[in-house]
C-alpha cells in the first residue's frame, strides 16, 4: 500500500486517542480554530474525518442526515469516532479506491489528492481539538513534512474560501508539523485558558 495510507492509519489512530482525552464538559470551550467552539469543531471533524473520509473512498455523497448530526450528544462520540475512522480507513486499504477521481460536489479530483487533503484535515482539526482539550497531537516526522507539503500547496486557494487564516510566524527550524500548522493560520503556541 502506498505512503498516502501510512499517513492516513498513523493520523487516524492519533486523532483516535485525541478524542478519547475530550472532556465531555469542556465542549462549549474555545478553540485555536476561531469560528468554532469545541462542540461545533469535535462535530466538523467526526463528519468529514471519519465519515466523509469513508465516503470519498467508496465514491459515495454524505447523507444530508450525518451533516446535520450532533455527534457529541452521545457520550460514546469518541468509540464510535474511533470505530468509524477504522472503517474508513479500511476503505482506503482496497486499491481501487486510490483509481480515478473522486466527485466533490463541484469539481473532480484525483483520488490520491483528495485523500491527501483529508488527512491533512483530520491532522489539522486533530490540533485543533487537542490543544483545545490540553493536550498535544503528535506526528512523525515524515508525516510533518508530508503535511506541510500538503498545507502549502494548498494555502492560498484555501485562504480565497476563508478555509485558513493568515500564514502565522514560525522559526524556519521549527518542526515541519508546527510549520504546517503556522502556513494554515494556526499559531504553534496557541494555549487553552484554565
């Protein structure tokens, strides 16, 4: 299988353990992710992590049913988040899943591209609701570079649709995750208040 799905299985299982670590009372708190609450996010991220990410794979539309679930009204949000990312990442084992384009809706993309944007968004997200919650989502270092590859090829198209901020200012040593971070608006330092 190829390197795409590598990063894929170590982001998955990594988000995986962050949603475990979400405490159910904090989920009207801030997040470094400015237009959303910790609820609003945990909820944008189980949807297109996990379930679109199935989805994409299997060339399937989300039903209209799963966008406007709470998913965070069942305290078991984190197991069944957990459950559905290895379902999704099984779609992604079968090869033919990583053929041809995949529809979004209002363009056509190549499977891999699309898959590579997915992971950077359950990685990305995946920040979001771990320093929200006190927490560090950690990388390897491949999957850094990776990540940071995918984030500045895509930046700029990203920021025209208001999907990053502002590039942040990061030292040209930090790590490729925490530049990734930073080209996507996000600030490395960002902390919760107590």
């Amino acid at each position: 299988m190829n390197d795409l799905h590598t990063h894929m299985k170590e982001c998955a299982a990594e988000a995986a353990r962050i949603a475990r670590g979400v405490p159910q009372e904090r989920l009207d708190d801030p997040t470094p992710c400015g237009e959303f609450d910790l609820r609003a996010l945990v909820n944008h991220w189980v949807l297109y992590t996990s379930h679109g990410l199935e989805h994409r794979a299997l060339r399937k539309q989300l039903p209209e049913a799963l966008a406007e679930r709470d998913f965070t009204a069942d305290e078991a949000w984190p197991q069944e988040y957990a459950a559905q990312l290895d379902r999704a990442v099984a779609a992604w084992a079968d090869p033919a899943a990583w053929e041809g384009e995949i529809d979004l809706g209002f363009a056509a993309e190549p499977a891999p591209k699309v898959a590579a944007q997915l992971i950077t968004e359950l990685a990305v997200h995946g920040w979001d609701v771990a320093k929200a919650t006190g927490q560090e989502f950690r990388v390897s270092a491949e999957v850094g570079g990776f990540l940071l590859g995918v984030v500045e090829e895509h930046a700029e198209m990203y920021r025209q649709y208001d999907g990053f901020a502002d590039p942040v200012a990061v030292a040209a040593n930090a790590p490729a995750f925490h530049r990734a971070l930073a080209a996507s608006g996000r600030d490395p330092g960002w902390e919760r208040q107590a």
